[in-house]
C-alpha cells in the first residue's frame, strides 16, 4: 500500500509539475500565476535534495574513515603473514 501512494504521489507531482510549466506562448497573467504556484513546489523538492545528498555525506565521512583504516590494517597483516610464510620456504633446510 505504502508503494501504492508513493507511485502515487509521483505520478501526481511529474503531472502537476509538467502541467504547470511555462511556455513561451502563455500570457503575462499566466506565466505569474503559473510561476507562483510552482516555486514552493520547486523549493519542496530542491530542500529534499538537498537534505537527501547532505545526509549521504555525512554518512559517508563517519563511515568511509574506519573502513578504509581497517582495509589499510588487514592488508598490512595479510603482507607480513605472507611475507614470513614466503621468508620460512626461502630458509635451507638445516638438519641436524
């Protein structure tokens, strides 16, 4: 259901706003009246970007710093566990 209204109101905002646009041909009177109805839509929607693309970014710098601190010290370890697995097959056998 929630889906349902989502498509909804889209569907009802690409109408609205297409509908409402202004055209080259309308008259003076037209063009305000369209123009006032549309900017706080046109407001709505850009400071729900806005808000939207904020959020992604202070997402991604609490998120990207750990993450990229782990995979720069699970590679080192993986490096140095290769390393002396690599020293230990170099090493001549030594019997006693």
């Amino acid at each position: 259901m929630k889906i349902i209204t989502l498509a909804f109101l889209l569907a009802c905002n690409i109408f609205f706003l297409t509908g409402c646009t202004i055209k080259d041909d309308d008259a003076m009177s037209e063009k305000i009246v369209k123009h006032t109805i549309n900017t706080p839509v046109y407001i709505v929607i850009g400071a729900g970007f806005i808000a939207s693309e904020g959020s992604k970014a202070a997402l991604t710098a609490i998120l990207v710093p750990p993450y990229a601190a782990y995979r720069y010290l699970t590679e080192d370890i993986n490096n140095t566990t290769d390393i002396n697995k690599t020293n230990m097959n170099l090493m001549p056998n030594v019997e006693e």
